[in-house]
C-alpha cells in the first residue's frame, strides 16, 4: 500500500541539505565550498539556513574545522541517502539523454591521459564538435557511482554490478633505462644481472618488488632507493639516467631516450579495461565515446 507523504511537513530545501552533506565530508566549509564550486559565505548561508529550519545545531567549531553535534551525526546518514539518491536521479536522466552535445568525463592515469588519450580526444574532436571532454588525471580509481567520471580507463577488471566494463586490450610492461646508465651497470643480459642497478618503485607496498622478483631478478629493498606515486616523475627519472623504470612499451617504445633493459625477457602483463556506470549505457553521447575510445585504445 502506497502511502501518501505530507509535503508540508518538509521544512528545508535539497540545497540546504546538500550544503550540510558536503561540509560533513569535507570537515570544513572551505573544502565544501571548493567541493560544490562556490562562494564559502554563501555556503556557510546554507548551513545555517538549514539549522534554523530544523532548529537544531549541527557543528561545533573546533580550530580551523568543524566537528559534528550529536544532532548533526543523527542526520548525517538520512541526508546521505537523500545524496545518493539525487545522483540517482542525475544518472538515469543522464543515461536517458539521446543528445550527442554536451561534456563527457574520462578518468585515466597520468601516462593514458598525458600520451594516450590527447590524439584520441583530438580526432574525437574533430568527429564530434559538440562534445567537450573533460579528463580527469588521476592514479587512483575514480567512483564513478558517485560520478567521479562519466567513462573511466583502469587496468584491473571492476567488481560493482551497477558498472559495465569491457576489455579491450592487454599491455604489456617493459623495464627501460637510458642507455649510459645500462652500460653504467655492466650491459646485463640475465636477470640476475639487474641485482647491482637500481630501480624506482610506484608505491610503498612492495607490488613492484614481488612482481619483477617473479621475473627471476632477485631483488631486495636495497634497489628501490627512488619512490614515487607519479608516472610522469618516474619516466623523467628514467630518461635522466637516475634508474631503470617500468612503463607500458607502447609508451616506452615511443621514446628514443630510453631502452629496453633485457629486451628478450618476458615482459609483465595488464589488463586495459573501459569502464561506465551501467545507468549511462542507454546515453547516446556517452555510448558513443565508449564505443569511441574502445575502438582507439584496442591493440590488435
């Protein structure tokens, strides 16, 4: 039995709400201001709005941030149903849209979106005038329920069921060096020969270690003196001549600064997936640069 709801008793606005969600988030109104992209007076506006409207206080000041009253920790879960809900609606209006004008976001890594993707959005650009693309660089995987990123291109297969996924190619990663400093090292022509040179590790987990060590190459902790998060970092340390690098050979390849360290041994492998939220498959604009970008990254 459907039960009819009393509007009238609804005393706030979505806006007011959202406000409130935001700044929960975030820990502060200037990070929710930065967040929503707008003015932080105007937010705090709305905050307060929405405490007079419900009568209740909803922070506590504490140095620079805020911290949730009891009041406000109550509500925080029923506002973020109502968020979740509201990009709910966004997307099945979205996936709904059969206009091809308007902006698609595209989530791929520093080394996709810097070298990959600008002559594949340049000729997607010239088909398709009307679309403007945002690229969203990030190293890490983009929500794209909470549309951190209408399309997203990722290296590992997705898990959520809301999301469609589809595998387009399998890469393969290469060790590269410049060539004075493969000469630094002696030429090694086995494996065991890389246990003298010095490599830059892409975290602070040991992933890279285990995964050459399973190539044969007998490494220890004591190789990996330069970390960084950045791809870009670690590819201009490579082609400095600072230490051996790991890098997808269609990239590596291009670059005639670099070489292939021990070009016979088998290279690592990954995935390429392209990836979008399930409720975006029926939108025509963005089906259409899925189909795109699937066709482009595809390596036969």
């Amino acid at each position: 039995m459907h039960i009819r709801m009393d509007w009238r008793s609804v005393k706030f606005d979505w806006n007011k709400a959202r406000a409130f969600l935001v700044t929960a988030e975030e820990g502060s109104l200037s990070a929710a201001a930065r967040a929503l992209g707008m003015a932080q007076p105007t937010l705090g506006r709305q905050v307060d709005g929405l405490e007079q409207e419900l009568g209740i206080v909803l922070f506590e000041r504490v140095g620079r941030g805020l911290t949730l009253t009891p009041s406000g920790l109550e509500l925080l879960e029923h506002v973020r149903k109502m968020g979740e809900a509201a990009g709910q609606v966004s997307l099945v209006a979205l996936g709904q849209s059969q206009a091809v004008e308007g902006t698609i976001s595209i989530s791929a890594s520093e080394t996709y979106a810097s070298v990959l993707l600008p002559p594949i959005i340049a000729k997607l650009r010239l088909q398709q005038p009307g679309i403007q693309v945002e690229i969203v660089v990030t190293n890490q995987a983009s929500d794209l329920r909470r549309r951190e990123a209408d399309i997203a291109i990722r290296n590992f297969r997705p898990v959520e069921p809301d999301l469609i996924a589809r595998k387009i190619a399998t890469a393969d990663a290469v060790l590269y060096a410049t060539p004075d400093y493969i000469t630094r090292i002696g030429n090694p022509t086995q494996p065991s020969d890389l246990a003298r040179a010095d490599f830059i590790a892409l975290d602070h987990g040991g992933m890279m270690l285990k995964a050459l060590n399973a190539l044969g190459l007998g490494l220890t902790e004591a190789n990996f003196p330069l970390t960084t998060e950045s791809y870009i970092v670690m590819w201009e340390l490579v082609r400095q001549g600072a230490a051996i690098g790991v890098l997808d050979a269609q990239i590596g390849d291009a670059d005639s600064h670099v070489s292939r360290v021990l070009p016979d041994m088998p290279p690592l492998t990954f995935p390429i997936w392209l990836v979008a939220h399930r409720e975006l498959s029926t939108s025509r604009r963005i089906r259409l640069v899925y189909d795109f970008l699937a066709a482009e990254l595809r390596r036969d």
